[in-house]
C-alpha cells in the first residue's frame, strides 16, 4: 500500500485514518471497529464490504498505530 495514499484515505464511517494491516491485506478504522479489504491493490472503503471487527482487535491495531 503506497504510504502517501494512506495517509490522504480515512474511514467512510467515522472520518478517522486507517491502519494497514498488511498481512491481512486490509485497512483497519479502529473507531469504527471495521476492516475494509484491498483487493488487487485497491481499498475498498464500502461499509457493505467491511468486516466488523472485535473491540479487543481495534485495540490491539490502536496500539500499533501509537
């Protein structure tokens, strides 16, 4: 994932940035408890296509993010 395009990209949701998660090839809103998957190398950033994620997942990608 190109670093600049991550910093410009936020969550649809929640309006915050996303971390990627680049094992799981996903960007991760951690106040909206979401994983938005890339697919081919593009973010698909549709509330429909997330995946909902636990609050002890958030957590643990909120202290990557620090």
């Amino acid at each position: 994932m190109d670093p600049k395009l991550l910093e410009i990209l936020v969550c649809p949701v929640s309006k915050t940035k996303l971390v990627f998660d680049k094992e799981h090839q996903e960007l991760i809103s951690t106040s909206a408890n979401l994983a938005y998957p890339i697919r081919d190398g593009i973010p698909i950033l549709l509330e429909d296509e997330a995946r909902q994620i636990s609050a002890e997942e958030a957590e643990k990608y909120r202290k990557q993010k620090a």
